[in-house]
C-alpha cells in the first residue's frame, strides 16, 4: 500500500483536504487513461468537481489521454468519481468509459506520435501561462485510435478526458504564476500536473517512513 500511496501523491501532490481525515487510495488492474504526459486545450464552460462531499466548479480543458492497462492508482470521492466505487467503469453518455488514473511509467503515448516508445520524464515548468490541469479519478469517454504522423493507427487507443484547470485534488486554487508545475507533458502548455513543492515534499516524507 506504500507503494500505491506513493503513486497517487506523485501526480495529485495532495488528496487530502483539511477537512477530511483519509481519502481513500485504490488500486485497479482494468483500463485506465494515462493523462500524466497530456497537454489539454482549454475546453467550453466549466466541470463540478467533488472532493470528499465538498462541490467546486472549475473552469474546463479537454485532454486527450492515452487508455493504458494494468495496475494504476484512483481515489473515490476525488474528481467526479463516486465514493465507494470499487473499480468499476464509467458510465459516460450512455457508453463505457474509463477513469483517469495514475501509474508510473516512463513511457507513455502522447501526441503527437502516439507510441508506447515514447519517453516522458518528469519535469517541472516553472511558467505554465495558460494553466495546468488536474485529471485524477475523472470519467473519461472513449475517442478510437491514435493517427500518427503519417496519417497510419498506431494502436494506441484514446479517451477524450475533461478535467479542472489550476484546480489541486483537495479543491482549492492553485497560483501557477508563482507554483512551480511538474508534469511528465512535452510542453508546458496546458500539462497536466501538480505543484511540485508538495509533490516533492509528501513523496521524500513517505519514502522515509
């Protein structure tokens, strides 16, 4: 379990508002979307977000995200998926989804090749002008393969994920002009992320306990 706390705390930094004790961390082996390499675009109007029964609204980017297989981290009550949830599939208009979850590879597909060779090392954008966004434990809906370069599928299949911008998994405002951001995204344009203070800071305190 110190293991997969370690991974939820990688990419949401903190899921643990002051107000609520313990967020529950899962671990599931069904298809997740890997958006820790995404960069989003800015999307139309905004999403509600639920932390632990406190509701926010957030301003919305659409994020494209690799769908992955095997082991990968989520937490209940976090995002907009419910709590309780025991690794079960979304619903999303009428269709089965995925949710975006979190493992740690140093590989992931993003665009605009879309191979599973393709390095994503963790980086920290000191300047994100347009934001960042936050897509941990989100219902994602299915968006068919990748198209590479040359215009042939890759195999890659994608999720089309919407999910708050500068908004921290325990509901609160992040300043990302004075927040450094990391993100395993090419650029530092939209990425997905978290602040890398706290980021580092609960991943050294748990690795030493």
């Amino acid at each position: 379990m110190k293991y997969a706390a370690l991974l939820a705390i990688l990419i949401t930094s903190s899921c643990r508002p002051p107000s609520v004790a313990t967020v529950p961390v899962q671990v599931c082996t069904n298809d997740y979307a890997l958006c820790a390499a995404t960069n989003c675009t800015p999307g139309r109007g905004q999403i509600t977000v639920n932390t632990m029964g406190t509701i926010t609204t957030w301003q919305a980017a659409d994020c494209l995200c690799p769908i992955m297989r095997g082991p990968s981290v989520s937490s209940p009550g976090t995002g907009n998926m419910p709590q309780g949830n025991k690794c079960v599939d979304p619903v999303v208009d009428g269709k089965t989804g995925v949710w975006s979850a979190y493992s740690v590879r140093t590989k992931i597909p993003q665009a605009p090749d879309w191979q599973h060779t393709t390095p994503a090392p963790p980086h920290v954008c000191n300047t994100v002008t347009e934001g960042m966004a936050q897509c941990y434990s989100f219902s994602c809906s299915p968006a068919g393969e990748a198209i590479g370069p040359d215009g042939k599928p890759t195999g890659v299949m994608l999720a089309s994920c919407r999910c708050p911008i500068n908004e921290s998994p325990n509901g609160q405002a992040i300043d990302v002009l004075t927040t450094q951001i990391i993100t395993q995204a090419a650029t530092c344009n939209l990425p997905v992320g978290g602040p890398a203070p706290e980021v580092t800071n609960k991943a050294a305190a748990l690795i030493l306990q």
